[in-house]
C-alpha cells in the first residue's frame, strides 16, 4: 500500500500571512511540521505542497521534498489533488502545516487498513474540546458522528445543542485526513455545496453529497497556529522540550 503525506503551505494567509516561515527557536514552523511527520513509518514519501517560491526556497535550504502547486489553488484539498495528479498513491495523508507539535501517533491514526478504491473514500481524526474558549472559537470546527463514526454533520457553530443534557463532549475536527484518489477527484470536480458556502467548511462538500467522513478520536495536545498569539504558545512548549 502506497501513502503519501502532502503538508499544505501557502503564504497569504489572510489572518497570518507568511505563517508557514515564521521562526519557532531558529527554525521556521514548516521545518518543525515536516519533521513531525517523517517520524512516522508507514509514508511512501513526504512533500511540501506549496505555490510560493519563498517557501520552495526553504525547503530546498532544509532539504525537505516539494511540489509546487497554482498560484490559484482554491483550498488546501485542492492542493492534495494536484499532488495526487503528480505522485500516483493508494492514499494521500494530508497534515496542517500550521500544527508544529503534531504527534506522528496521531498522524499514523488515519492510515487506512486495507486499500479502498472502488469509492470515494475520507478518513480524519478528531479530539475532545475541554476549554470553552475552543469551543467558541469559530476557527475550530465541531463535529457530531454517528454511533459508527461517521460524521452527521460539521459546524463553526457549537453543535449539538445541550438542551437535553450537558453528559457529553464536544468534537473538534483535527487537520490529519486520509484521501484516496477517488475522494480527492470528486471534490475538485464537484461544485461548491450551499451549506459548504454558509459554514466555509471544505467537507460539508462531501456531506451534502452523501459521502462519508470517518473520524477516529485521539488524545492531542497539539495547537494549531491561527495567530502571532498562537505562535507565541507553541514557541513557549518547543523551547521548554528542548530544554529538557
């Protein structure tokens, strides 16, 4: 079974632009994702997946493989498709470039049992949200599954509603996700669904047209960078590892 990992990294990020370079103890955070994943056993190979030279010229500095993608890349899928038009592989495992202390147990969670490709198929990981300031981010993505692990529906938006009872936990969407071909060929193809519009969630393309979503829950400590705060965090806990 051939497995890909492809880590997105583009530099106009609207709330961070040029997240991806940004400097975590002397390294930029794409070199601190990147070597994360290639901790885990399992990849065929790893890529940046990137459209911007600033970028392409880092991982050439640090040698860490990339492919260069348009300029005009809708979202981060999009990207994993162009890849998978590039790199042939049962699965592509799609990883946050914005998740510098990302577990490679937790990545080594979303690889698939057996090769599936006769249908769409999209598998991701997903933790429990304990803070409530998580919980109201709308950064965060909450989900709600089914008693099989498949994902009813995904919001911005805390769902469900506890009107009936507080014994739970919410769900927050974790960016690790495994695409076979298939899954990524129908979404660059498919147009963008209305609910998909409304929430700005890429998935709910996938839901609104009846394919499924799996998640498998995870214990993850990892923080993803959305903001020069976040930023800060994450430098705190890398330099207190290092120091150990």
């Amino acid at each position: 079974m051939k497995v890909i990992g492809v880590i997105p990294a583009r530099f106009a990020s609207s709330r961070f632009p040029g997240k991806p370079l940004a400097d975590i103890c002397g390294k930029p955070m794409i070199w601190w994702v990147y070597h994360q994943v290639v901790k885990v056993k399992g990849f065929s190979d790893i890529f940046v997946a990137t459209d911007d030279e600033r970028i392409a010229d880092t991982c050439r500095k640090y040698d860490m493989k990339f492919i260069m993608t348009r300029t005009d890349t809708p979202n981060h899928i999009h990207r994993i498709w162009e890849v998978s038009e590039m790199v042939e592989a049962d699965y592509y495992i799609s990883i946050n470039g914005d998740e510098p202390l990302i577990s490679p147990d937790n990545i080594k969670e979303t690889f698939p049992d057996k090769v599936i490709d006769d249908s769409p198929y999209f598998q991701s990981v997903y933790r429990e949200l304990k803070d409530p300031a998580e919980l109201m981010d709308i950064a965060n993505v909450k989900i709600v599954l089914n008693k099989e692990g498949a994902c009813m529906y995904q919001s911005r938006y805390p769902i469900p509603c506890p009107k009936g009872s507080l014994l739970f936990r919410y769900k927050k969407a974790i960016g690790i996700e495994c695409f076979n071909k298939k899954a990524l060929d129908f979404f660059s193809h498919a147009p963008m669904g209305e609910l998909e519009k409304i929430e700005d969630i890429d998935h709910l393309r996938f839901l609104e047209n009846g394919i499924p979503i799996y998640y498998k829950k995870i214990e993850s400590e990892s923080l993803s960078v959305d903001t020069r705060n976040d930023l800060e965090k994450v430098r705190l806990i890398i330099e207190n590892q290092l120091k150990k």
